[in-house]
C-alpha cells in the first residue's frame, strides 16, 4: 500500500467549517459526527455542533488529527490550511470552491497562495473544489452518500468533480453496480489522477478502475502510470470539443487539451479502455468486474425479440466482434429443441418460446466451441411475469442453471433488459444473485466484451 | 381518414383460434372478450371461451364482422384467412408465425399461398408473424398491451415486429411518454409501411410518427410518401452490417438491402430522421411532441454539475449546433444573481448555488436574443431531496415558472436527469405536470433540439 491510506480510513478527523444549518458540508458533518470514525467539529463562533463540543481552532483539539476536512468559504481557506499543517495533519480534504475554476484574478491568486503553503509541508491535499473521498467498505466519505443504498464491490471511481461523488453512485446503485472508493479531485493543487491510479492499482479491494478526467497537468507521468497498471482502466475524458474545452478551464481551471493526444495516449496502452459517457463507464465497469474474460470475438446472441438480435448483429460488426457461427452439430440441436417457427438465422430468437426453449438452447451455445460469450437479451413484458404464477421461479432457476453453465466452461454471459423499470428490476434482482450483470443497453454489453476479449489478448502476451 | 379505420376502431371483432389457456393470445383474447368491443371467440372445438359461447367457424357467427384476428397455427391459416373473407371481413390482423421468416420452403410456399388468396378479395391484412393493433386513445388491441399504465399522447409507432408493440411501450410509459396508436407489420404480405405512413398522417390523433423498418418492399413509393407526409418521422432502420441484414431475413423475411440507399434517402427528405436505437427514437420523439421548436441553433446549459455540462458541450458542438454566446447584459446579470465562485464560461454550472440561483438565472437566458433553446441538467442527489422539507414544493413551483417561461418567450426547454430511478422519477413526476420532458441522456435532448431546429427551418421554406 501505498502512504494515502489516511485519506480512506482516517483514524481522527476535523472539520474545520462543519455545518448544523442546511447548507453544503450539512450532510458530511452529521454523517462523520453520528459514525464510528472519532471526528471533531471546528467552528469560529458556535460552541457546539449537532450535540458534539466544536473548537475555535483544529488546533485547539486535544487530540492527533490525520484528516483534516475543509468546508469554509474561499478567503478562510489559506487560515484553514496552515492551522491544519501546525496540527500535523497528514492530509486535508479541501472541498471548498471559489478559486482557479471561477477564472477571476484574486480567486486564482487565492489558489496560488495555498499552493505555495503547501509546497512547505509534507501534508498531502485533495481538492479545492471537490467532494473528497467515500470508502464503501468502512464507509467512510466526505461526499454525501447513502451507505445503505450503495452497492459495495469493487469498482473504484476516480473523478475530477462532484457529480461522481454521489449522482452516478446513485445511479450505479440503482443498477447493482457495486463499488469500492471513490475519489474527487477538483483543481488539483496536489494529489491527482496519477497519485490515485498509484493507490488503486495496490488497493486489494479494487478490480477495474474508472476514473474521469478533464485534462491532467503531469501528461508524461500519466503516460507512465498508465503503462504500470496491473487492472483494467476506463477512462471518459471530456472536452473534446473547443466548447467543451472552454468549460473545462471554468470548471475545474484543468486545460483539456488536444483531444487527439489524449486519444493517441489511451490506445497505446492495453488494459486502458476510452469510453463515452458516464452509463458506459459504469455498465463496462460493472460487466468487467463480475464475468470471466472472453477468450476469442465470437458472440452468441439469444433473444426473444428479433428486432433487438438484429441491432445485436450491427453493434456487433460495429465493434469489431463476430456472430458466433455455430457448428452444424449445434445448428441441428437446436433445430430439435425449437419449434419450426423459431428463426436461427444470426440470432437465436426464441419468439414465444423461450419459457421452454431457453435453457435447452443455452447448453447448446454453452458447449458450442465456436461461442466465447453470450449476450442474453431479456423482452419478457411486465403483463405476464405479473400474471403467471410460477414465470419467476422458472426464471430463477434459469439464471442458476445459466450461472452454473458459465462456470463450467468459463464462459461470460450477461443480460440486457428493455421494457420498463419494473421489468428492469424484475429481472436484475433475479440475475445479481447469481452473478449476472444486467444492463439496458446493447451497445454497453457489446463493447465490454469487446475490451474484455482485448484485455484477455493483452494477458496471455504479458503470460509469455 | 383513410379507409383503415377498422383496423383501430373495430366494430365488430372475430378471434380465430381464441384461448384460454397460458399460450400466445391468451391475454388478447381475455383481454377483448372483456372489453367493450364486441368480440367473438372462435374456437374448432371449444363451445365456451372464458364464458363467452364459442363458434366453430367465423362464418357461423350470426352478426356482421369487421375485423377478425387470427392466431391458429401457421397449417389453419389459409382457411381461416378463407372464412374471414368469405365472411365479408374488412381487415385481419394475422399474428400466427410460421411463414417466410423461418427460410423453411414449406413455410414460404404456405406465405404464398396466403398472398395468393388475398389477392383475389378487397380485405386488408396485417401480418403475418406480428401482434397488430394497439390504439391507446379508445384502448383497442390485438396485443399485450396493459392501459392502466400506458400515457396516452400523440406519438405514433409503425413497426415490424412485437417487441415495440409492448416491451417499449411499457418502457416509454414509464418515462412519460405518451403514445397514440401502435402498429406491428411483421412479414407486410398486404398492408405496409407506407399505408400506415398515409393513415398516420391523415391522423388527427398523431403528431410525431416513429417507424422501426427492417426493410421495404416499395422502395420507390417510401420515397414518395416520405415526401409527402406533413408530419415529423422519425425512422429506425436497422440491418446495417452483413450479419444485422441476414438476421433480417430470418426475422420478418424483408430485405435489409443497402444501408446506403436507406440513409441518402431519410436523408434527403426535410422532416425524416434518422436515429440508431429505440431509446433514442422514443425520448427524441417525446420531446418533439411535447415542445415548441427552436428557432435558431444556440443551446444555453444551465446545470448543478461542470462535468456533465462540459459532456453536453463536446454533444452540442458534435451535432453542429452552438453554445449560446449570452449577451454583455445577460452576464452581468447572471454575475449579480449567483456567488462568486460559479463558474459561467459557456454553461452555466450553478453547483450547490442551484436551489435559489436556478429561476433567476432561467429568466435571463430565456430573456437573451441569443438564447434558442435550453437544456437544464438536474443532479441533485436523492439525499436531500428526502430530506429537505421544502424543497419537493420549491422545485415544483420553479417548474411552474419555467413552463411559464417557456411559453411567454415560445422557446423550448427540456430536463436532463442523472441519478437513480427514484431521483429521475421524483423529477419526471413533477415535470410532466407543466410539460416539460425529462430524458436521462444528453445526446437525446441536444439531437432532439438539432432536429427540431431543421425541421422549424423546413416548416419555414414551405411558408414562403
């Protein structure tokens, strides 16, 4: 491990600005005074903060401190800083705004002047302009998270801005994507994406690593650390656009930069994977992180809709992939489990049949060895999985059987569901407790088996 | 109103291998003989479905019939479609499968004798292989369709095949979007795309059509209707690559053909769309149905969160159309609204500012010459909307005043919401009181506002 571990699990905290008014820093400050984790207040004026005794200054504190959390508004911060350097602190979580992003002159300068206090100690900062950290697995955070809505796993999100901290864990919890750590940057006046991707590649609780990006101030050391990386990574770097690029430097005062570098950078590492949004980088994330690797392109395609096998097809050729062409033992097996009406052509699309054809054609994909992995798409509509009593067991026990064929052949599969929330639901509350990811985007499952076959080619030469 | 309207407002209804039983058209059937249309079971050797007294024949039945609905199996099909036409039927809705899509000769031979015997008669046929009808206004179907949940709106869906005749229809109902009248083709041996395009037109009820086509039969005459239609379309042709096209086949027997010719020709007609995926064709058609268009291309964001502000920069700049440079005066007035610390270069990234910046910052972009259209990004996490008394009712009043704005400055404005389903349905909830969409993509809001755009500078061509 790497020396940032007081950033994930600080054994003492203060936070210097904590809040019991309904203002920013509100939710932080009552979460880590009602935790486990032994946080002191500091306020210039109140006595006492939410119940707990509050100090003018940290360094009245009668205790070590190892994180201190800075919520007070832009001019109090260079006092904050120093106040927490004199206390030893070994690290500060500066969330406060209101610098280098604003673009105004004295608020630049205000940046300066803290990083020229820092400069001089050995105390590392995370921020300004930022949400800080949340560790789902001791549940520590400086963000606003509802613990016992997230997912734990291990998916470890490195994010220049707030929206990360909370919106799209909210989101990704809602999926059953499960995470690790998550870690906001803002301006960056010291720790940044390098320090980070540094500590996730030796923290023990991450499998793949996200991380969103705005521009990066070290691109060589970048380039280095990228090439070190043991994990997969993806990566969504915005501001592509001259526009885009413009709201980049007002938003976290990053420069964005020329986009074909950034490009170029990505793709000559293996293991590092460009996304587009944010619902890939999470639905990828999510499929990387719970199947096994595909060991060649070929994709099977099982559906009870052929509208959607069709839009299969053409992703499938978009990325690069193939339809799995299945032996004629295959064909022929199939041809006797389906009735004649069923089309075989590409996709298997199981129609109206698939309550008893599913599982029988699975074995058949399953054992065929021209499949690497299969994409189940899921169009069952509401009316009957409410109607018929019995639809949801049948399905439970599909998905262990389907589970249970995907260990035996160490071959992924995963679920794409349409149809509406209650569908979406329906379905992943059934497939997660066997470990199937669901998703509702075709495209999302095609592109993580296409990484996720690239990454397996970039293992086996590591292998040799 | 062309002469299909026995096809969406039956009189009288014949279901030709009606069934009790948990098979396909069981919920058709349960569903129409407990609906107000007067609906006939016809069964071989049932004499009571579901208590209603069963007739051998459809020709038995002793009242006029004007749509019979067929579902026996593909070997029965030529007499029913035989009975149906000697019965004096006007339509038939075929869904029974079993024809050319299987590429099993015995199956094509049995389309063609169908096609032959239609031919001979004035009856109009939809199908085979499909689920037909659903008209969402007087709750008329021939499919799965559940209308205590569907919204009822003026969009329209044309489709091949039965997976938009429910599964996105739930999924669209529950994102709010409202439908008029669905329609499923499936292997089109009479009835097409392009009579439905002319029946939709000439549609009261519809507004925005969308088509999902897996290929034409009368290339020649979809140009010419294309032309014709005074309507907005928006098409999602699928087929693309080698395996998408072949899939087709086996799908619904159409010919994917060249997806070249397809794009030149959506292309070179005003007012034809073409998108990529069914989420698109239904979030951009909601917002078209539901907004004013904009009558220039500058988009201003306004939005609590940088990061996806800059991603809807990079999407604007993509899809051609520009950021909205605001006035001197709009600046300085935004200056004098919001704290020094937000940021206002290109979007207008409110941060934790939003909950008493957001309306006096919408009043000056709805105000500024320069503004043509808004896109409001919400990320506030689900914590404090739970939590904060008041704060559900002060964003249902800036709702009000935004659609209030909206209308007084007849500029089009629509919400983009990340987070979980219960954050996107806490704001859709309050949205859709004062017709405002909510989308959970950006790509869909800004295409929406690019095509709206066109389409308003096309409406203007013909004015003049």
């Amino acid at each position: 491990m790497t020396d940032l571990d007081f950033f994930f699990n600080p054994k003492t905290i203060a936070i210097i600005g904590a809040s019991d008014t309904l203002r920013f820093g509100y939710t932080t400050t009552k979460y880590l005074l009602n935790s486990n984790f032994k946080t002191y207040p500091v306020h210039l004026s109140k006595p006492e903060i939410l119940g707990h005794k509050a100090y003018k200054n940290i360094k009245d504190i009668p205790d070590e401190i190892e994180l201190s959390i800075i919520l007070v508004g832009n001019k109090h911060v260079p006092q904050a800083i120093r106040d927490s350097i004199d206390k030893g602190v070994n690290g500060i979580i500066l969330e406060s705004a209101g610098f280098a992003e604003t673009g105004l002159d004295k608020n630049i300068k205000l940046q300066d002047e803290i990083i020229e206090i820092i400069k001089k100690s050995k105390t590392r900062v995370i921020g300004p302009n930022c949400v800080g950290i949340s560790n789902f697995n001791n549940e520590f955070t400086s963000s606003e998270v509802q613990f016992n809505r997230v997912v734990k796993g291990d998916i470890s999100i490195i994010a220049q801005s707030g929206v990360l901290g909370n919106v799209f864990i909210d989101w990704g919890s809602s999926q059953n994507i499960g995470f690790s750590k998550s870690i906001t940057l803002g301006n960056k006046i010291d720790i940044d994406e390098i320090d980070m991707l540094e500590y996730l590649n030796d923290d023990p609780e991450t499998k793949v690593i996200t991380l969103y990006l705005e521009g990066t101030k070290r691109g060589k050391d970048l380039m280095e650390v990228l090439k070190k990386m043991t994990k997969p990574v993806l990566i969504l770097k915005n501001g592509r656009s001259d526009i885009g690029s413009r709201a980049v430097k007002s938003h976290t005062s990053s420069i964005a930069g020329d986009d074909r570098i950034y490009d170029a950078m990505f793709k000559q590492h293996p293991g590092i994977f460009r996304v587009d949004n944010f619902y890939e980088l999470f639905n990828i994330a999510h499929i990387f992180s719970s199947q096994i690797l595909p060991k060649g392109k070929n994709i099977a395609i099982i559906t009870g809709s052929g509208s959607l096998g069709i839009l299969a097809c053409d992703e499938i050729r978009k990325q690069g992939l193939s339809l799995a062409e299945l032996s004629e033992e295959s064909i022929q097996e199939i041809r006797n489990i389906i009735p004649d009406w069923v089309s075989i052509g590409g996709t298997i699309d199981l129609g109206p049949s698939q309550g008893y054809t599913l599982i029988p054609c699975l074995k058949v994909l399953f054992k065929d060895k021209n499949v690497n992995a299969i994409v189940f798409i899921f169009t069952v509509p509401r009316g009957p999985l409410e109607e018929f009593e019995g639809l949801e067991a049948g399905i439970k026990m599909s998905f262990r059987i389907i589970n249970k064929l995907s260990k035996e052949t160490n071959k992924p599969i995963l679920c794409v569901s349409f149809g509406s929330r209650w569908v979406f639901e329906f379905i992943m509350n059934i497939a997660s407790k066997f470990n199937i990811p669901v998703v509702d985007r075709i495209k999302h499952a095609i592109m993580a088996f296409k990484m996720m076959y690239e990454y397996n080619q970039y293992l086996k030469t590591k292998e040799i």
